[in-house]
C-alpha cells in the first residue's frame, strides 16, 4: 500500500506540471493534492503486503487440508464400495 511519502512524491510531480506562472499556488497544489490522493486511497479498501500475505498463508492451509480431506473420502468411498461388492 501506500504511504505517505509516497503520496507526497506524487504530489510534488503534479505539482511539478503547474505553470512557472502560477508559482506562489505550488504549496497550497500540494497540500491539495496530497489531501485528494489520500481520500481517494482511503476508499479503495485496499490491504497491506503484510496482510495480503498472511492471507495467502492461510488459503494455503485450508487448499491443503482441502485436498487432504478430498484424498480421505475417496478412500472410504472405495473402502464401501469394496465391502458392497465382497
């Protein structure tokens, strides 16, 4: 996710795109800008590498014991059958 620097760094390169003109507006641009690219971050819902991660491991988990309990029934589902045809 982003953080703070970083979204400083993208509001020093639109400010960057100003007109020389409009010098004396650079800061309040920036203060503008940083403001806007933080709320808009704040909606996207989005979840840090850390977070991502840890969920990851956990869908790993649960995919193996998954896969576990699908080889077990099959067994058992071959164990029935092999007892119903005897």
């Amino acid at each position: 996710m982003m953080d703070r620097q970083d979204i400083d760094q993208i509001a020093l390169r639109l400010v960057s795109l100003v007109p020389p003109g409009v010098a004396q507006a650079h800061q309040d641009l920036r203060a503008n800008f940083q403001d806007v690219l933080a709320q808009g971050l704040r909606r996207l819902d989005l979840v840090t590498r850390e977070e991502f991660e840890v969920q990851s491991q956990v869908l790993a988990r649960t995919r193996a014991k998954v896969d576990e309990l699908e080889r077990r029934v099959a067994e058992l589902e071959a164990a029935v059958a092999a007892r119903a045809g005897s």
